[in-house]
C-alpha cells in the first residue's frame, strides 16, 4: 500500500541546526519596536509609559514645550502622544521626519491638524470612549449646580454672607433638556438626566432618527433643540460648521431665561454674545468647562468672572478613572 502522503517526512535540517537559535515573530517584532521613540509631550498617567516601556519602546516625558522648542526635537521621534495641551501645527509635523503616528489621549483632535498629518502620511488616533463617564457626570453636575446656584451660593457663603433668597434654583423635573450631539458623552448625560424627570430634545445628523426616539429622545433640529430648551448641553466636535454655533442669532431665538451647558470645545459658543445675552438677561445661566483659548485670553475673563457663570477649568476628563483609561488606550 502506498504511504498516505500525510504520514511522510522529509529532513533538510541542515547539521548544525541543533545549535541553531530561531527567533519567534513576536520576539522579532518586540526586537523592531524597541528601535522606535515616543515622546510624550503632556501630562498624562503613568500607565501609558509603563505599557509602552513593557512592549520595547523607548519612552521620553517633555511636558510644556513651546512650539520652537517642539520643532527643535520632534524628528528624533517615530510617535508623539498629546492630550489637549499641546498643538501640533503643520509646522511641527513639518519637523517630524520620522514620525508614523500621533496620539491623542481624549476624544477631540482640534488640537492636531490633521490634514497636514494626513499629507505627510502620519496617522492621527484617538480615545473617544475613555472619558466618556467622566464627562458626562461633569456635565450632569453643571446642569444640577446651575439648576440650584450652587456655585454662587457657595461663594456668598464663603464671602460670610447668608442670603437665601438671593439664591432661588429651579426644579429639573419637567424641564426641557436640548442636546446638541447624541455621541457617547451626550447620550450617557440623556440617560442620567432623564432619571430627573426631563424632557430631552435632541440633534445630531449622525444619529439615526428612530435610535434617538428607543432612548426617548425626540430628535430635532438643531435650531428647534435651541429653541425649546429649557437646559441647553453642548456634545458636538468643534468643525468648522459647528464654530459658534450658539451666536447672537441663536440665542436670541432660545426661552427667556435659559441655562446653557458646554463641556464639549470652546468656540462653539460665541463667547461675547453669550455674555451680552447673560447682561440682558435672555440666559439666566451658564456653566462652561472649555473655552476659546486655554488658559483663557485676557478679553475672556469678563465672562469667566461674570456672576451668572459657573467656570471649570477644563475638568470634564480629569478624573483618576478617565486619565488611566485614555493613557492605557493610547499607549496600546
């Protein structure tokens, strides 16, 4: 019977091949990655060195860099990590000669351009998911200090002052919430203000119509959410179609004293018609963690300070939680 021809083995091992030491693909790979730097250019946790240093890569932490001095050094580097501090021009990525990758740790990449990435063949990437918790219980807290002038409150009574009526707050139940973006952060501050009682007003043309209304979302406009809200939250990215989407017109079209919330990017709200409409009284209130220009400009503390606001500093991922996540996520 002939031998199935499964069963046959052929030998081309050469003599010396029991001295021979054969590296596996993985033990290759790490070998090629231990070859590439990062730079990590602001603060960010360290899981995300540890995670990098534990796959080979060498890991260099320079956090404050002006945008000469990032020129200076960037083309040593085959990767750069930035969260929102740090702006990555066209100028910078002219100077990365090396570069393949750049990674945001958070969700927005207004702070890469990224056409000029894309022109120089280097990938930009991002962690949309890792903050979203954080974010939207920051901005469930704005909405609820706004609601009960928490914040003003708290400052009277710091001032030695105790004025209760002064500070007269506003239920939420019954209310109407208008959110303008249904992505992973809007829709978690939905399903927790929903637990309020609120009504929600949505928009987002990315949203398929018939998902919003399974969350009990009636979608809308975008002008008709400003228009019947009685809280208004920001969740869109800042693009150039979204770049003061909330101007004079807009709020001049909303409910008398409505409440506006932004944790999402500065420069979608107009920020001195926001103030001239918290002056004459259209806005009874607004809360904002993020602004045009970070650290703010001097023309933009008139509203910051203003006594209707409720300012952050940009606190919507900075949670213990959200900044180990987005350092894990990037790094891998």
């Amino acid at each position: 019977a002939t031998e199935p021809c499964c069963t046959r083995t052929t030998s081309t091992m050469p003599k010396n091949a029991a001295n021979t030491v054969v590296e596996s693909p993985a033990k290759k790979a790490k070998a090629a990655i231990a070859q590439k730097r990062v730079l990590i250019a602001d603060a960010i946790d360290a899981v995300c060195s540890d995670v990098l240093t534990a796959a080979g890569v060498a890991v260099d932490r320079k956090t404050g860099l002006k945008e000469a001095e990032l020129k200076a050094i960037i083309g040593d580097y085959d990767g750069m990590i930035v969260r929102s501090a740090t702006t990555v021009s066209a100028g910078v990525l002219e100077a990365a000669k090396k570069m393949h990758c750049i990674g945001r740790a958070g969700t927005g990449v207004d702070n890469i351009d990224c056409a000029a990435a894309t022109r120089r063949g280097i990938v930009v990437i991002n962690t949309p998911g890792g903050n979203t918790i954080s974010a939207a219980e920051h901005t469930c807290s704005l909405i609820c200090a706004l609601a009960n002038n928490v914040a003003q409150a708290d400052a009277s009574m710091k001032a030695g002052k105790w004025d209760r009526k002064k500070y007269v707050g506003v239920e939420l139940q019954g209310k109407t919430l208008g959110v303008l973006g249904l992505g992973r952060v809007g829709r978690e501050v939905v399903s927790r203000m929903q637990s309020f009682g609120m009504t929600v007003v949505g928009f987002d043309p990315l949203f398929p119509a018939e998902m919003a209304r399974k969350l009990n979302i009636e979608p809308v406009t975008a002008a008709e959410a400003m228009r019947r809200a009685d809280f208004l939250t920001v969740h869109v990215p800042l693009l150039e179609e979204t770049r003061n989407m909330i101007n004079a017109e807009a709020l001049a079209s909303m409910k008398p004293n409505v409440r506006i919330v932004n944790c999402a990017r500065g420069g979608i709200i107009d920020e001195e018609a926001l103030r001239h409409a918290l002056d004459n009284g259209q806005v009874a209130g607004a809360a904002l963690d993020v602004f045009e220009s970070e650290p703010p400009n001097e023309d933009e503390w008139p509203l910051i300070k203003h006594p209707k606001v409720i300012a952050t500093p940009h606190l919507g991922a900075s949670t213990e939680e959200a900044q180990a996540k987005v350092a894990q996520e990037i790094a891998q």
